[in-house]
C-alpha cells in the first residue's frame, strides 16, 4: 500500500494558484469574462460565489486575494460568529483594506450578518461569501445589495477529467506512481461534480495499491476499493426507481415507519432533497386529495422550505412532511376523477359548449343566444340553481366519486343535497 508523505490532502496540494490554472468556471474566468475583467484591473468589489460543492470558490477567493495583494482572512460561518468577524474588522482598521472570506454565509443570522454591513460599506473589508444556498434566501437584502452575485457551476464531465489529468502531472506524489487511467465513469459518479471530493478519491484509489505497482483506474476497481458508495443506488438507474417507489407506497399504505426508512436510503445515497419534496407534492394530491386538504399546504411548504434550508436540516423537514402524509386519511377520487374526464374527452373529441354556458363579449355573440339562459347561482337560495354545465352528449356523466372518510363524505352529502338523484350521490 502506498504511503502519503504529504499530510496535506491532495485537493489542497494542487489547488490552483492563479486564475489560469483553474479548471471550469470559463464563464466567470476567461479573458474578458466580468470577474476575469474585475481581477486584471483590480477592482474588486464585495461578491457572493454561489454554488454547488467542490467547484472553485474557496480557491477563487484565494486567488483573488493573492492577485490584489490584499491580507486574507478566513473564517467559516459554522464556526465563526459576530466576535470573530468584528476582530477582522478591527485589524482592517490597523492594516488597511482587507479581504475577508465567510465559507457557509447562509449559515449566519440575520444579526450576524448585519455585523458586517458599516465594513462592507464603507470599504474597510472586501467581503467574499461563499455559498451553496440561494443568496436570495440566505443572504439579507441589505448585505446582498452590497455584493455582486456570480454563480458557480457544476463541474461538467470533460472539467472533471481534465481535473484529474492536472493533478497526476502536478502533485509530487502522484507523479512518481504509474497512473493510467482507463475508465472513470464510475469514478465520477461518485465525486457527483464535485472536483475536491474527486481528488479526494484518486488519492484513496492510489493509496490502496501495493507498492510499485502499476495503478490502472477502472470501473471495477473503484468499485472494489470503494465499496461503501456502490450500494445500488444510482441515480439514473433502476435501482433509484425502486427505492422511490417504496417510499411513495409505503406513504400511500400509511407506514410511516416504512416511508423514514427509505426516506433515510435515498439521502444517504445523495439523492436530490427537492426530488423528493415533489414526489410528495404529487402524492398529497393523488393519494390524499380531499380527504386531508392540509396535506396538499403541508407538502407545499415542504418543497419550499428545502430550497430554503438545503441540507442536512432539509432532512428533519422531509421527514416531518413524510409522517404526516403517511399518517393522513387517504383518497385518490380527485386523481381517478381526472383521469376518467380526460378519457372521455380522448373519446368524446370537443364537445360544443351549451350555448347558456357560452361567453358573450359581442352584440352578434348575444344575438347568437351566447349565456342566455345562463342563471347566476349566487342570486338563488345557498348559491346553487339546478343546470346543465357538460355538454349534451354526456349530460350527468359523473366522473368524481367521493372517498370514505370523513371530509369527502362530508362532499358527497353536499352533493347529493344539490343534485339529488342526478349523479347518483
């Protein structure tokens, strides 16, 4: 096996040092790009980088504080809070403009983000915050309105392999093994775009071969090395699918207990949070429907507190939302209800609207009979008039048939009071 001399990761040992050796980004970073622009004339002003993990934005501010010349200070936004900030604020006053960079600012409050505001503005720190959250969301207006946002992409396939090829021919460990690499499909699935943990990755890879020996990266490979990420999950695949799909039945057949678990699968396996917020958008409606309206506003707000939050605590917000739609009152007669009106419309074709129910915006259209006959129900007793409202061919054709349980129950005899026997309620 083979030894790291280096303590360091090997993300940190080849980390670009200059705008020209990063890898992706060329919409930020070519030559006459805006940020490539802003950094040739130094001219920075405060920014925001946000993006998904592992694309450049840790380098980037680093890069921008070597190339302005400026005293660079990190601090994480986990750990750090209004002390630390304020103690950067303060050696600024002594030593002049300097750049400050905030990792995780979404992770900072409102109070502490004001914290950084006079300084900001009045140009004592140049602020660099970097994020994975959307700085609409994360960021205070005041405070967004003072830096430039620049969005970070994922890293794409080829940005990923050239990635690797830079750090075989730039680390000085890696350069004395014999590396080749033969397949990485799998290699990049594992990374998921994300270039440090791709780094972090060959190292591993090389770290696990015998000494001397001759380091082949293939697919099968990765896969015996790496063996707690190849559980069968892959994202596009069949299993993906079937993990899904337990987790809606298991909603559907009100287990709760059952629904966590593959919940707990599908994160652990790194899929999508707002993947699965929109299946349960979906179900609260399919499944649910009018027995428990609530659910339809529960999983609503569900979908958009996980774009808010991100993870991990977009979990606890999943998982609250799951127990409630698996311990709900189930029904499917709005979704059967649609499903047969857009049959009979396949079969139907398009049926002439009654004249009574026809908008009448003309003279000729009122000549024509258009809304006639047309009664308002709100001129009549509990807002409802007897009248026909589909087409003569399918005149009382009922397509929605109330579930058993409390609520729909509760529809049907409202129906029933209002059309008596016509659509057998």
């Amino acid at each position: 096996m083979h030894v790291i001399a280096n303590t360091k990761p090997l993300a940190e040992r080849v980390r670009p040092q200059s705008v020209s050796q990063m890898i992706g980004q060329q919409h930020l970073l070519a030559p006459g790009a805006p940020l490539y622009q802003a950094i040739l004339n130094k001219k920075i002003p405060s920014l925001i980088l946000w993006g998904p993990p592992g694309v450049g934005k840790t380098t980037l501010a680093k890069i921008i504080g070597q190339e302005l010349g400026m005293n660079f200070y990190y601090l994480s936004a986990i750990q750090a809070g209004v002390a630390e900030v304020r103690k950067v604020i303060e050696e600024a006053k002594k030593l002049g403009k300097v750049l400050l960079f905030l990792d995780e600012i979404h992770r900072f409050n409102k109070s502490q983000q004001d914290a950084l505001l006079g300084a900001v503005e009045n140009g004592t720190i140049v602020l660099i915050g970097a994020t994975t959250e959307n700085p609409s969301f994360e960021v205070n207006n005041a405070l967004l309105s003072r830096a430039q946002v620049y969005v970070l992409n994922e890293l794409t396939e080829e940005e990923l392999i050239e990635l690797l090829h830079q750090a075989i021919a730039k680390d000085e460990w890696l350069k004395q093994k014999s590396i080749e690499l033969i397949e990485t499909d799998l290699l990049l699935q594992h990374c998921e775009g994300d270039g440090r943990k791709l780094l972090n990755l060959l190292e591993l890879l090389v770290s696990q071969a015998e000494e001397g020996e001759s380091i082949k990266i293939t697919n099968d490979w990765v896969g015996k090395i790496l063996q707690k990420k190849t559980t069968k999950y892959d994202k596009g695949g069949e299993e993906h699918y079937n993990v899904i799909s337990a987790f809606i039945k298991s909603l559907r057949g009100s287990d709760p207990n059952a629904a966590v678990y593959w919940l707990a699968r599908m994160l652990v396996a790194g899929e999508s949070p707002e993947f699965i917020a929109r299946r349960m958008l979906i179900l609260a409606s399919e499944d649910i429907g009018n027995a428990n309206p609530n659910a339809l506003l529960i999983a609503s707000n569900c979908f958009d507190a996980i774009h808010k939050i991100g993870m991990p605590e977009g979990r606890i917000i999943l998982s609250q939302c799951a127990v409630y739609l698996a311990t709900s009152a189930k029904s499917n007669a709005s979704y059967m209800a649609i499903e047969q009106a857009m049959a009979t419309v396949s079969k139907t074709g398009n049926l002439a609207v009654p004249l009574h129910l026809r908008n009448a915006p003309t003279k000729l259209m009122k000549d024509l009979n258009y809304g006639k006959e047309y009664a308002y129900a709100h001129a009549y007793k509990d807002n409802f008039v007897e009248q026909e409202f589909l087409p003569e061919n399918i005149a009382g054709q009922k397509f929605y048939e109330p579930g058993e349980n409390a609520r729909e129950k509760e529809q049907r005899a409202f129906l029933k009071a209002r059309w008596k026997e016509k659509y057998g309620y």
